[in-house]
C-alpha cells in the first residue's frame, strides 16, 4: 500500500513538475540554453505539444475571467458616484413579478453552483501551480566555465611563458572540455561552450596550446566539432571506440575534464534512458559534474565512448545529462568525408580489459580544455 502511495506521490511530482516547465516557457522565464532543449523536446514529443496548447489556452481564459471581474469591479465603483451627481433620480420603475416554477429555479441554483465550483477550480489550480512552481524548482544548467573569474596559480603562468605552444595568456572568457574523434585534429564539445567565441583555443594535459576553429555546430543537440588549425596537427591512434547499442540502466561509466586547471576524472552510473525533462537523446548520469565538464566524454568500464557531458540539474547534487553517442554518430556522418576519417573512431579499442587507472592514463591524452575568446 506504501509503495503504491509512493508511485502515486512521484507521480504528481513529476506532472506538477512538467506544468511548471510549460508554464515557464510560456512566461518566457527559460534561459536561452533551456528554451533551445524545451522546443526540441517539443519538435520531437506531440504529446507534449497538445499539452503546451491545452496548458495556454487555460490560461487564456484565466486572463480573460481575471478582466472580466476587474471591469465589473470599476463598474460597481462607478454607481455611487453616478447617485452623488443626481440627487433627485427619478423613481425607478418596478418590472413585473415573475414567478419560476420550482423546476427552473432549481436547474438556475444548478447553474450558478457548477459556474462557481468551475471557477474554484481554475483558480486552485492555478494556486497549486505557482505552488509548485516556487517550491520546485529543478532546471537545467550547462556545466561551462568562466575563466574571467579565475586566479590562475602560479606554476600555469611560468608554463605559458615558457611553452612555444601556449595561448594567450588571458586565460579567456569560457571554459569547458572537448576530446578528439579523429586522428588529424577533430574534436567534439558542447555549442553552448562555443556559442558567440571570437577565438577558440585547445589545451592538452602537457599544457600545449592550440588554435581550433568551429566547422559544424548543432543547436538541437548542443554540440559542436572543432578543428585544430594547424593542418600538420596528428595524434596517436584513439584508444576508445564509439559504442553503437543503447547502455542499461545501473550501467557503470566514468568521464575526465576540466572543471579547473588540470583534469579530473569521475565516476558515476547511468541513472535513467532519458535526460533532463524525458529528452530521448540523452541519458540521465549519478555522476560528480562541475563548471568546465561541458563536452567531457562519458565511457562505460570497456572503454566505449557512451555520451557526451553537456549539463546538470541545478537543485539536485550528482544528476547530470549527457547527449547520447548514436546521436554523435549521426553528426559525425553529416561531415565531409574527405575531411573527416571516420574509421579513427572504428580502431580497436585499446580500453578493455584494462585497470581503471591504465583506462584513466591512456585517455588523458586525447581529452583536451577548451577556452573561448569573445
């Protein structure tokens, strides 16, 4: 009986939840990110859709009984100043008695009590709404830095000053983590880490720099492929490989990134099929995410590339979301073939079987920080 109370109580959790969404799309409360992920969600949910339409007609007609009430309010208001004018009105007419029959004085009560029960209705619910909305307030957010408000420690300036390869030494606007697909210098991040750069720089774990450029961005999805600029860039053979079939839920995985000068590693598990607000693209992930983890990869303990790192959920410690790798896969088939070689990310996987520190220090080197310029 318990258990089925609790289902039934995470039911209306989640359906207050999803109205509370709706209501702050159609307030125009999202931020740019989150409203990009809500419309696509609609793109791709009819069921979803009719409920937007269901959900803004209602409250059109809240509005609407609002203005009426507010017009007979200043209506009523008028009426003494109307007797105060004319001191002497002249006397009013007395129309007709009329006599109901009981029948229709009973189907008028009738009327009048469903009219008002409706109108109850609308406005505790309303209530409830904003209720809910106040009280809950689970939102999406990217996992990007801002470097602008970072101390760089001292060890990283000595590095850029001695290193041929550093970048500016303004250490940028955003940061976050991007990892190589390919061999001659293409990588995968999140659009919203890049979104609006003037300049793009990559830094590995040696500290090396170098100049990216932006060649395919995808809204929808949040992602971006990024090039080296420098054409002679090659790296050693990827040590990981694109998984193909869906993961299961309790699934093991971990990531590496850059939520500050040096790279992390975390480990985690697949919490849920779908992402933030049921987006089929991506996966919900118990895993330790922080500012500058946007575009880190998330591999299962083979060593197959499962997701890409692209956002948390704000009120809640540990859920993060992370963009499916089918939906990588077909990104990646969108790009010219005589530019990308897509059999670097079909090479054997050289993860498997290996302890987790081997997997760890194998892939560190193909995981790289991004810094914007803009």
């Amino acid at each position: 009986m318990r258990t089925k109370y609790k289902a039934k109580q995470e039911s209306v959790m989640n359906e207050l939840h999803k109205i509370q969404e709706i209501e702050r799309y159609l307030d125009g409360e999202m931020t740019a990110p989150e409203k990009e992920a809500f419309e696509s969600l609609l793109r791709r949910n009819p069921d979803l859709q009719r409920e937007v339409s269901a959900h803004e007609a209602f409250l059109s007609q809240l509005r609407a009984h609002g203005a009426r009430q507010s017009l007979r309010a200043r209506m009523h208001a008028l009426h003494p100043q109307d007797a105060t004018a004319n001191p002497h009105p002249q006397p009013v007419r007395q129309p007709p008695v009329v006599t109901m029959t009981s029948r229709r004085r009973t189907w008028y009560s009738v009327a009048a009590a469903a009219s008002i029960a409706l109108v109850t209705s609308l406005a505790t619910m309303a209530i409830m709404q904003r209720s809910a909305k106040n009280s809950y307030t689970a939102k999406y957010e990217d996992v990007r830095r801002v470097l602008n408000n970072i101390q760089r420690s001292q060890n990283a300036l000595i590095r850029d000053i001695n290193n041929k390869n550093a970048g500016p030494v303004n250490p940028g606007t955003y940061g976050g983590t991007c990892f190589a697909i390919s061999r001659n210098g293409y990588m995968v991040t999140n659009y919203h880490v890049i979104a609006g750069a003037d300049s793009i720089y990559l830094q590995n774990n040696k500290g090396e720099a170098f100049k990216a450029v932006s060649v395919f961005e995808d809204v929808s999805s949040d992602l971006a492929v990024l090039r080296v600029a420098d054409s002679s860039f090659r790296s050693a053979p990827l040590p990981y490989t694109l998984k193909k079939d869906p993961s299961r839920l309790g699934q093991e995985v971990f990531s590496m990134g850059y939520p500050r000068d040096e790279i992390v590693f975390g480990m985690g598990y697949i919490s849920a099929q779908t992402g933030f607000n049921g987006d089929t693209l991506a996966y919900q992930v118990s895993i330790p995410v922080n500012p500058g983890n946007s575009g880190a990869p998330l591999l299962d303990m083979n060593g197959e590339l499962i997701g890409i790192i692209t956002g948390r959920q704000s009120t809640s410690e540990g859920i993060a979301f992370a963009v499916k790798s089918g939906h990588l896969k077909r990104l990646l088939e969108e790009l010219p073939k005589e530019k990308f070689n897509r059999k670097d990310l079909k090479q054997k996987n050289q993860l498997l079987g290996l302890p987790r520190v081997e997997q760890a220090r194998k892939l560190e080197e193909f995981v790289y920080m991004v810094k914007v310029y803009n």
